[in-house]
C-alpha cells in the first residue's frame, strides 16, 4: 500500500481582491523523506502556493492536508506547531535581534528550556552563525542572512520544511553552501518543498518537480525526467 503523501494539496485557488487569480486548480504532493521542487517563471504563483499552505494566505477553493490533517483555514502559528516550517522569500530575519536571538524565535512554541542541543545542530550546519551568534542580523551579509533563515525555520524541529527562493541573490559559491544543507538536511530526517527559480539546481538536488505556469501545474514527473523534458529545457534550463 502505498504511504500517505505527507502534504497533499488538492485543487488550490487562490485570488488576490477580485482580479488576481492566483493560483488556479493546483495539486500536488510531497511524500515523507522527499526532496520536491516547484520550478516557474516570475509570476507563476510559486511563493502564492507556499503562503497558501503555510496559512498566509487563504485559499478561495481547495483543501491542504498535512500529515493527514486537514490545514485549510488554519491559522500559521497552529500549522507550524504541527511541524511544517516555511522560510519566505527575502529571509525576513528579525534584523535588530542577534544571530542568537532569531535562532530562539524559531523554537518560539517549544516547551523545553535547554536548547543547547538545538543550536549546536544549527553552528554545525552553518558555522558562521556560531562566530555571529552575538551580531544583530541586519548587518549580516544576503548569504548569512539566508542561513539564519534556515536555522530559525530548523530550530522548530520541523517534519516538512518549505524553502522560498533560498538562492536568490547569492554569490555562486554561497548557492553551492546552500543546496549542500539541503541535502543534508533531508538526510538527517526533514522532507523538503523547494520553491526556485534555478530550475537547474533545483532539479538537480530533488526527487521529483513540478512545473508552474501562470497558476497552473503544467508538468510534474521525477526530477531526471523533468532535466530531459524538451520544454523543461528550452524555457527553464536554457538549454536545446
């Protein structure tokens, strides 16, 4: 028997005021364990999709399960107790706060006091957070900024955790440094909804994809398919 998807969303619309629609009829689904990217052009309703889930935003028609929980209508704070943490577009780190500081906003709703062991893991996985503990977030650079966000959203111990645009506007190098925690922090346990506009490094790092256009899944298939896929190509690898 096959394992119940771990997020299963299932007909999604989503409408800013009465003219944005913004998101059209999207289903998809994200296995325990998985790494799954949702690759589109600027506009296609990807960060909509991830605000939709997380309870940002509410949905006008559809239904979102988690962990088989139905989660449509319900308040972010009440989602992410359950265990699905979503780091936004654009960091959104606390920038008068420290390093350290944002690091406890994650674990916010945790009821143990000693979270040594929590930030250990996060200094590991991003040492320059551990030399910066002290620094107010602001002045950290866009790289170190993006793994604070990551940190905050680990602190949570979360089940699913949901990535929006985590390379954008990174040094190269810093991508590298980003899509290699990635996949360790899907080994240690934690499955992964990608949202990227890098399709390349996106596919590269998932399982499986899905294709977003103009608030419509177009495509959706393992990731090494999605790589070969004429169109996939073509529009989003720059490649013939």
């Amino acid at each position: 028997m096959t394992e119940p998807a771990l997020l299963d969303i299932q007909g999604l619309h989503t409408v800013y005021g009465k003219k944005i629609h913004a998101l059209k009829g999207v289903s998809a689904q994200v296995r325990s364990g998985e790494i799954v990217c949702i690759i589109g052009n600027n506009g296609a309703g990807k960060t909509t999709l991830l605000k939709t889930v997380s309870g940002v935003l509410q949905p006008d028609k559809g239904a979102v399960r988690f962990a088989g929980e139905a989660i449509t209508g319900q308040p972010t704070h009440r989602i992410a107790r359950m265990g699905l943490a979503h780091v936004p577009e654009g960091r959104h780190v606390f920038p008068r706060l420290s390093v350290a500081e944002n690091l406890e906003m994650g674990a916010y709703f945790r009821t143990e006091r000693d979270l040594s062991k929590d930030y250990d893991h996060v200094f590991e996985l991003f040492p320059v957070l551990g030399r910066r503990k002290a620094q107010l977030a602001g002045t950290l650079s866009g790289g170190e900024q993006q793994m604070l966000a990551m940190g905050r959203a680990l602190m949570a111990r979360p089940r699913l955790l949901m990535l929006d645009e985590p390379s954008m506007g990174l040094a190269p190098v810093v991508v590298d440094t980003i899509f290699d925690i990635i996949r360790r922090i899907n080994k240690e346990g934690v499955t992964v909804l990608l949202v990227e506009q890098n399709a390349k490094r996106a596919l590269q790092a998932s399982s499986r994809g899905y294709v977003l256009e103009t608030g419509e899944i177009v495509l959706e298939d393992k990731a090494e398919t999605l790589c070969s896929d004429a169109k996939v190509r073509k529009a989003y690898l720059g490649l013939q």
